[in-house]
C-alpha cells in the first residue's frame, strides 16, 4: 500500500489543469512535504518521447486505435518508472492528466469502444489509480479563449474542432459523476487563486491530516463539490 497520494487534475484543453498542479505542488513542496509533479503523456524520456509524436500537428493520419495504444504505452512506462516508486517513497504525486483523459478524448471524443476503453487502461495503469481525480470545469468558448493566449501552435487534439472538444467536454462531465468519492468537481472559470483554494479546502476535507503522507481515509460520500 502506498503511502503518499497520487492526485490527478483534468479537464479539457484550457481549463487550468496545468496551473493548478503548479500551484498545488509548490505548496506542498513550501510546507515541506515530498512532492513529485508529472503529466501526462509524459513523465519520462520514453513517455515524453511518445508525447511529441503524438501531439505532434504534423503527426497527420494516426489511427485512433494507433492513438489510444500510443498513450496506453506512454502511462505504462510513467507508472513504472515514475509515479508508483514516489508514491512507495511516501511522495505525493501529483500528475497533469491520467486514465479520466483516455476515457474523455479516445472514449468520448474519437468515439472507441468503451470497453476497450476499459481493458486497455487496466492494463497501462497496472493497478495504480489515483486517489482523487480533481475535474475542472470551464466552457468551451473560455477554454478556446485561454488557448488562444498561449501564444502557442496548437497541438494535434486542440486542432481536432470544437465538436471533437464538446464531446470531450461532456465525456468529463459524466466521468465526474461516476465515483464520487474519488472525484472532486471545481469550476475552474474563475480565477486560479479561488480555485487553487477550493481544492486545497476540498483536500483537507477528504483526508483531515492532509498533507501528511500517511492521510486518513476520505469521509465516506465525500465527492463532487
């Protein structure tokens, strides 16, 4: 059993999920307590490797199977190597999307087989699931909007159409609502500090000793926000 707690942000392309793992590992890391931030695709040279392919504009043609197995490959080696050897070593990990993102965009966005879906996850996480997935939720046109401030050529899924995102979006939205008592709901339209506090006060209710590394159980029925 691990000790440290593996927390996973998601949510469509533009709705924080990447600020809010900033922010919630530095003030782990602040207060003192082992801390280890990732994402997904990616986390190791192999799996960043696979990231560039496959976000890659130019990577045109890709099938959707040939796309779910890319990023089944690329979590199989993160957990492997990165995120389950910290969570062993008492470290929070904290990863920028995981399983709740190929459920969204391979299942409910390109339209695959949910039970695929189910079957390949299994396999690539190898019994490694996250304790809590935090789901933020922002509309499509302020993600779009956010996107467009980057400053930044979009990547092969942001180019896939609003369609593709709506879907994506949706696919979230019925995710969250799932497993409750590992999920947290958070609207993140607002600004990065007030949900950065929302989540912070929504771990401290699931585990009372958070951020210890060796946290109660969450409270049962303690789910979306």
């Amino acid at each position: 059993m691990h000790k440290g707690l593996f927390i996973v942000f998601e949510g469509i392309d533009g709705s924080g999920t990447t600020t809010q793992c900033q922010v919630l590992t530095e003030k782990l890391a602040t207060l003192g307590h082992p801390v280890a931030q990732t994402r997904e695709p990616g986390g190791t040279p192999l799996a960043e490797a696979i990231r560039a392919l496959v976000l890659d504009p130019k990577s045109t043609g890709i099938a959707d199977l040939t796309e779910l197995l890319l990023y089944a490959a690329s979590r199989a080696q993160h957990v492997s190597e990165k995120i389950r050897p910290a969570l062993m070593q008492g470290a929070h990990v904290i990863c920028d999307r995981f399983t709740a993102s190929t459920w969204a965009y391979q299942g409910y966005g390109r339209g695959l087989d949910l039970a695929l879906i189910a079957q390949v996850t299994k396999i690539a996480e190898d019994g490694c699931e996250p304790d809590l997935t935090v789901y933020l939720q922002v509309p499509l046109a302020l993600a779009r909007t956010r996107r467009a401030k980057r400053g930044q050529v979009p990547d092969r899924l942001e180019l896939a159409g609003d369609d593709f995102q709506a879907r994506v979006a949706n696919g979230y939205q019925e995710l969250a609502k799932l497993n409750p008592d590992k999920a947290m709901a958070v609207d993140g339209s607002r600004n990065p500090n007030e949900v950065a506090t929302e989540i912070w006060n929504g771990l401290r209710e699931r585990w009372p000793e958070f951020p210890s590394p060796t946290p109660k159980a969450p409270t049962k029925n303690q789910g979306t926000r």
